[in-house]
C-alpha cells in the first residue's frame, strides 16, 4: 500500500537506520500520489517522520547495530 511515512506496517526506522549503517548518504525521496488527504498535509507528516527517524538515529547510534526485522 502506499501510505505516510508514519503510517503502516513497515518499520521506516530500520530502513534508514540499515541503509546508514551501510554507509549510504544520498538522498530519500517521497511519492505520494496515491495517499488521499490535503497534499501538503501528508508532505508534512511524512517529513515530520523522516526528521524524527533522522533525529533518533543520530541520537542514539548504536541501534542500528542491534536491529532485527520482526518475523
């Protein structure tokens, strides 16, 4: 499903905290063309996400090193 950043059954945080620990830098990008709501609202929420995913990573580096997909 295509859904916000906070939404959803995907664990976003394991995504960026996996690709950082694998040492990429580039750039995320975000296609919400088949989430309904107010367009920028959902930008919104899902940037405010990704910053606290950010914020949580550079906090606390080390978790990356102890993450584990759930089964």
């Amino acid at each position: 499903t295509i859904e916000r950043l906070d939404e959803g059954l995907l664990d976003n945080f394991i995504v960026v905290a996996t690709l950082r620990k694998a040492g990429f830098d580039g750039p995320f990008g975000l296609q919400g063309y088949g989430v309904h709501g107010d367009v920028y609202r959902n930008l919104e929420r899902s940037l405010a996400a990704f910053r606290d995913i950010e914020r949580r990573i550079d906090k606390h580096p080390e978790w990356a090193s102890t993450l584990r997909p759930a089964k």
